[in-house]
C-alpha cells in the first residue's frame, strides 16, 4: 500500500496513474454492484416515521467522515494498513474517492488560495462554493495537470477519458450505497450524510481562509461560537485551520503547541510595502467593526469575504508573495512543519 504523500507525487510524475486508478475502480465497483444487485433486492419503499430519525445521525456522521478523510489524507494515523483502510472507506463514502481527495487537499495546501488551489473561493458566493465543488475543483485540478504533464493532445485525451471515468465512478459508488443500505438508509441517512459533509468542508474552505480589502488572504482558527465548539469537538478540530496549515501531521490540530498569534498569509499583495507587523487588517478587527447582513451570516461568518471579483484585489501571476516562494519550496514536502511566514 502506498503513502498519501506517494499517491499525490505518482499522480504528477505519471500521466497514466490517475486513468489505471479510476480504471480499476470501475472493475472493481461494477463486479461488487452487479454481486449486490443479483444477491441483494432492496427495491421495496415504505418510509415510516422512524426514519426521520435517522437525519438526526447523518449530520454528524457526515462530519465525522470529512474528519478522517482529511486525516488520512495526510497520514495521520500511524499504522499504514489502517490510514488507508479508513481512508479508502471515507473517500468511497463521499463518492469521489481516497485518491481525487488526497489530489485536490494536496494541491491546496502546496498552493493555497493560487491559481492551482482547487478550494480556493475566490470570486465566489458560498452558496455557488458549496453546491457546485466538483465543477472548480476538478477545472483548477485539470489545469493543474496539465501544467505538469503538458498541454499536448496526447496528454488530453488521457485527461478526458479518466474524467468520463470518474464521473461514470461516482455514480457507481452512489448505486453502490443504494444497493447495499436499500432507499430508505439511503435516502434519510446516506445522502443528509453526504450532503453535510460537503458543506462541513465547503465552510471550512471558505471561513477559514479569508480575504480583505487590501488583497490579503489569511488563514485562521474559528472557535467562538457554539456551532464552531460543537463542530470542532465532532471533527476532532475541522476549524483549528491556521493550525493544521502550521503543522499537517497533528491529528487533532487543536493540540498545535507552537506560536499562533502571528497572521498566517496565503496572500500578501505587497509584503515590502505592508509588513505583517504593521499590517491592520485582521478577523477580530473585521468582528469588532464592519460586519453586516444577517444573524445568520454573522454567525456562520459568511458576510463580506470571498465576494470580490475574480483578481480585483490584485494581479496573482505577477506577485509572488514569500508565501508562494515557500510554498512551492515546499511543494514535495508538503507533510512537515509550516513555519509562520
Ligand atoms: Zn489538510
Ligand atoms: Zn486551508
């Protein structure tokens, strides 16, 4: 079995990984499906009241999943067999796969709010973030493909057919579920599941990376209200952010030791002009002062971020910030300690 780290540098030194991959998959999936389908009859459909009861499960258990599959995602758990086991049941859970999310968390990391950071919000409305995650994800992950592999016809048709490959997966694993937990558990508990993972990950992509009117995207830790307290107790610490991007390998971010009060920039638009000592801007300053819209924006820290247009703040492809010189320093490395920056 191989690492989390190993399948992300085999994906971009081999343009034929991902393809196999998915190719197996698909072997794999249509063999157990067709077995569930001939073995299995689930087709009987009769909600009763009980199984309202099983939403109230779904949501953490959503949670929970986008908890390990985040950390196995980067290794976390120390026996190999078991981070991969956990991890491959998670990513197989969520539809997309271990892989494709080992991919795209990589590239966010070693990227952060750039051009290849395939859950960078920029430009978007939470609302377009969180119901549309496959559209950009897969673009930004595409262009970060090609840009490793080459944009030449030989590569794309390679690119195409593993996309028509892992969508045509997806729907297996959605088929698999429904076979295996027949439509009542599929459909009050698999897919509120699902759902609030997806939206657990989208907030913490959008809230915890936040950017300001100077063109400044920082990283952060929410904890102040009772959702976050809740969340981060059932996600073993989803929202400790700022700390997971200083230090990968902690399973429960919040036990982070080192340093913290420094901003953690992913974008600094002129780090010679606005040195983060001086730097004004900060989240407890946009708390205090200039927060508008509903209580429930508020609460949920969805007002005045990522709503600017695409690169109005500032010209991405001529700035090179200390913080993408580390990160692309960092780019084969991207499991060990993060320095503030
Ligand atoms: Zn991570
Ligand atoms: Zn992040």
């Amino acid at each position: 079995m191989r690492t989390s780290t190993a399948a992300f540098l085999e994906a971009k030194k081999n343009p034929l990984f991902l393809l196999k991959h998915y190719l197996r998959d698909f072997f794999l999936l249509s063999i157990v499906n067709y077995l569930l389908y001939t073995f299995h009859s689930p087709f009987h459909f009769h909600p009763q009241l009980w199984h309202g009861f099983l939403f109230l499960f779904s949501i953490p258990t959503g949670w929970i999943i986008a908890s390990f599959l985040h950390n196995t995602g980067h290794g976390n758990i120390k026996s190999l067999f078991i981070n991969n086991f956990l991890g491959e049941f998670c990513g197989h859970f969520v539809g997309y796969g271990f892989t494709n999310f080992i991919l795209v968390h990589t590239l966010h990391h070693n990227y952060s709010d750039q051009q290849f950071d395939p859950v960078s919000p920029e430009g978007m409305s939470f609302l377009c973030f969180a119901l549309a995650p496959t559209k950009y994800m897969i673009a930004r992950t595409k262009d970060y493909l090609l840009f490793v592999h080459g944009k030449n016809k030989h590569y794309k048709v390679i690119l195409n057919t593993q996309t028509v490959i892992f969508y045509i997966n997806l729907i297996l694993r959605l088929i698999f579920w429904f076979l295996l937990l027949g439509p009542h558990f599929f459909l009050f508990f698999y897919l509120p599941a699902v759902a609030s993972n997806i939206l657990i990950l989208a907030h913490i992509n959008y809230v915890c990376h936040r950017d300001f009117e100077d063109g400044s995207v920082e990283v952060f830790n929410m904890d102040h209200n009772l959702y976050y307290k809740i969340a981060n107790f059932i996600t073993i610490g989803g929202y400790y952010h700022k700390s997971h991007h200083l230090k990968l390998n902690l399973f429960d971010p919040r036990n982070y030791k080192g340093k913290i009060d420094r901003p953690l920039l992913t974008i600094n638009p002129n780090p010679a002009k606005i040195p983060l000592v001086e730097r004004k801007v900060s989240f407890g300053n946009l708390r205090a002062s200039s927060r508008s819209g509903s209580w429930f924006l508020r609460y949920f820290d969805l007002d005045n971020i990522w709503i600017r247009p695409k690169n109005v703040c500032l010209k991405k492809s001529t700035v090179l910030c200390e913080a993408q010189v580390f990160m692309k320093n960092t780019e084969n490395n991207n499991y060990g300690e993060r320095k503030h920056i």
